[in-house]
C-alpha cells in the first residue's frame, strides 16, 4: 500500500475512533457499570473472579498502559470497532468505503449502542467487535495473513465473556450458511478459520484459566446461572417438589423461600445459595438438578419455552443500558469508586467530574434511549423492506450477506443470554448496532456496475 493511501486510510479511522468515542467525551470520561470495579481489581491484583471470567482484567491494564489512564481501554476499544467498520464497509460498500464507514459512525455513535458500549469499561462490545471480525474472518477473500488477526478479537471475546463461546460460532456457522451458494473454492477457507478459531476459543479458554487458577475449565459457576434460569421460569419450585422427597437436596430446606428472581438468587446474602456456603459448595448439588432437569421431557420442554418466551422478550428490550444511570457509581460503597481510588488514583476526580457521576449535569438517558428506538425501529423495516423486496435497484451481494448476517446475528444473540443467564437491554444493545449498519449498506445509492 502506498504510503500516501495508508496516510488517509490512517486518518480516516482516526477520525472515525474519535466520532465513536462521542458520548464518553460529553461524559467526560469512560462509563462504568457495575461489573467495572470487578475487572478493574483483575487488572491490577491478579484477582481471578468467581463469578466472570479473568481475562478483561489483563486486557484493561494493557490498554490503559499499566493504570496511566482508563481512557486507554476506550480508545482502544473504539479503535477496534472503527478498524473493522471499515474493513466491513470496504467488503459491502466498494466504490465508496470511505463515505459509507463515516456516515455509519456518525449515525452510531450517539443512536444505538456503538459509543455507549465501546466507551464502557466492561468486556460487552466485544460482542459486536467480534461479529464483525467473523464476518471479515469469513467472508474477505483477500484476508491472507488477516485471518490471523481476525481471530485475536474472536478469541479475546470468548475469554472476555463467555456467551461469546456460542454466539460468535453460532454466527459463523450461519454466515457459511447465507453464503453456501458461493462454491468450495471461496467457502473452504472462512470454513476452516472458523473451525480453528473456534477450538482456540474453547481449548485455549481451558488451558488459559489452568494457567492463571491452577485449573483447567470453561465456567466453572454455570449451575448457579443456569439455577436461575430455572427460578425465573418458573421451573425450579415445581421441580423440587417433584424430586425432593427422594433426591434430598440441600436447597429443598428453603423451598418456601425461594427468591423472587435470578437476581436476588444469585447476589442476595439471604438466597440458597449463600445459605448453603456459596457458589463453590454448591456446584455438584445445581448441576445435578440442572442435569436432571434436562434429562426429563416435561421440564425439557419447560426450558425450550421459557427459551422461547425469553428470547422474545430479550428482543424488545430497546434501551441502550437500562443501569447507565445511578448515584451508586459515585458513592465509596460502589466497587467502580473504590477501584478506581485504590488502582488508578489519579483519576479519581476526573471519574467523579463526570457526567454519570453528577459532575456535569446528570447523565439522562432519556433522549438517547429514544434516538436508539427509532434508529433501531427505521434500520429493522429497512432491512428487511429492502432483503426481501429487492426491486430493481442493484445491490452488493456482499451488502445482502450482512443484512441477513446482522439479522441473524442479533437473534443468536439474544437467545444465548436469554437462555443462559438473564433478560438485559445490554445483551441487545451492545451488538443490534449491527442492523443500522446493514441498513446503510443496503439504501445507500450506487451505480449498477457495482452491484457485483
């Protein structure tokens, strides 16, 4: 590439990093959610949490270059979701990448949950960065040595949250399948980078947390969720009175106390589980009523419905993040605050200056969460108006393999939190930024020519 070419292709993801990073610049500073002081902690004792996986926590000390600046991490994530729009626009848009990947973060970056999550010092846009480094994975003929690369942020997103480990090959799997028609010649390679990444995923996962906790496993706490899922179905109670009297499990002491929801469920000091010594003490009791769950029709069925009916659920929770707004981030009672005093001191009053934190006005999510609805409700009908009723007007094939991708993508999505942990407007707002994207391809205008 010719130094003049690299130059603006250089400033032109520059710029487009700096767009994105919009709604922390009007913060003033990254956002925090409470898993923050988790990953923070991570970052900077070695704490291996009981409940998230380790590995956003190294991810954070290297981007903020060892607790300079926290800010590094959102550049840094802001710069990965920029760098693939741009290679995404590059596949879909041909004759004019540049324009389309700009009017794409413009559009983003405030209404839908692209700056909110790439600003966010949590693992959660790694979902959306990893979908699109799928679809460069799979999809850009001209890779090469790319899919090398490409597999580092799908690797890194299974490590940072391990829902990853099924979206992002379940994704895959389905972008092979929107292109079958393509011939073995194009699909064999993004097949086989597919196969690897994902045993680099899931063995490298392994091997990984046998390094840094002197064990080799996946998630080690799934049964609590799962266990929760079972609450919030309604499945739990009726399954205990089903199997107590011969089973004798330990959590049939507090059958007529169970709590509301997962939530209280799983954090509670007065839930089962911490009545009964915690999340380790009990994984060898839930997983066998897990295990014993799916094994029987009635209540396999009972889990396929409740997945059903959640998936939809998760689907119309259309609001960027519903716990962006809370007075609790700026009280020493919150681990966000005491992390940052005890990790990254230098930062403390810039974190308290900010705007989540009242330091510039209060942060109302009001008027975001409406611009995200409509961008949201506008980019779905466009989608789906322009895939499924073409006309006459040419478009890129590569434009309509997004479409369907993103389409997708977001279902997969959705239904693999919403089956395995909680409904949350974050599971949908950290990737349905996806589909305004595929809207832009799709409507943008061009000549015919390039609809090859």
């Amino acid at each position: 590439m010719r130094p003049a070419v690299l130059l603006r292709s250089g400033l032109v993801l520059a710029a487009g990093t700096l767009v994105i990073l919009v709604p922390a610049l009007i913060n003033g500073y990254p956002f925090v959610f409470a898993d923050t002081g988790t990953y923070i902690r991570s970052a900077f004792t070695g704490y291996v949490p009981y409940d998230r996986p380790y590995w956003y926590g190294p991810f954070i000390r290297a981007t903020s270059l060892g607790g300079f600046s926290l800010w590094g991490v959102a550049v840094a994530q802001a710069l990965l979701c920029a760098w693939y729009m741009q290679r995404v626009s590059a596949l879909c848009m041909p004759r004019h990448p540049v324009r389309a990947f700009l009017a794409a973060c413009l559009l983003l970056t405030v209404g839908s949950g692209l700056g909110w999550y790439a600003a966010q010092l949590t693992p959660d846009v790694f979902t959306g960065i990893g979908l699109l480094a799928m679809f460069t994975l799979v999809r850009d003929r001209k890779a090469g040595w790319l899919r090398i690369v490409d597999a580092v942020p799908i690797v890194a997103a299974c490590w940072y949250h391990t829902s990853n480990l099924l979206i992002l090959p379940l994704a895959g799997a389905a972008l092979l399948f929107i292109g079958r028609r393509d011939g073995a010649v194009i699909l064999r390679p993004g097949a086989i980078a597919l196969v690897a990444t994902t045993a680099l995923a899931w063995g490298g996962l392994a091997l990984a947390n046998r390094a840094a906790d002197g064990e080799a496993y996946i998630s080690r706490n799934s049964h609590v969720f799962l266990m929760g899922r079972m609450l919030d179905t309604g499945m739990l109670g009726p399954y205990l009175d089903e199997h107590c009297a011969q089973e004798h499990f330990g959590i049939c002491a507090y059958r007529d106390s169970l709590p509301a929801n997962s939530f209280a469920f799983l954090w509670s000091d007065r839930s089962p589980v911490a009545r009964q010594g915690g999340w380790d003490a009990t994984r060898a009791e839930y997983t066998r009523i897990v295990h014993g769950s799916l094994r029987q029709p009635k209540y396999l069925w009972w889990h396929v419905r409740g997945s059903f009916f959640s998936t939809a659920e998760q689907l119309g929770a259309w609001r960027i993040c519903q716990h962006l707004e809370s007075r609790w981030y700026r009280t020493d009672t919150s681990p966000p605050y005491w992390e940052i005093r005890d990790h990254v001191p230098q930062e403390l009053p810039r974190y308290l200056g900010s705007m989540q934190n009242g330091g510039r006005g209060e942060l109302a999510m009001r008027w975001p969460d409406r611009a995200y609805r409509l961008v949201l409700a506008a980019a779905l009908l466009a989608v789906l108006g322009r895939l499924l009723f073409r006309g006459a007007s040419p478009v890129p094939d590569e434009a309509v393999r997004f479409g369907w991708y993103a389409l997708v993508a977001i279902v997969i999505g959705a239904g693999v939190c919403a089956s395995l942990s909680v409904v949350d407007s974050r599971y949908l707002g950290r990737d349905s930024w996806l589909l305004p994207l595929a809207a832009l391809f799709l409507l943008a205008p061009r000549p015919v020519e390039a609809s090859r």
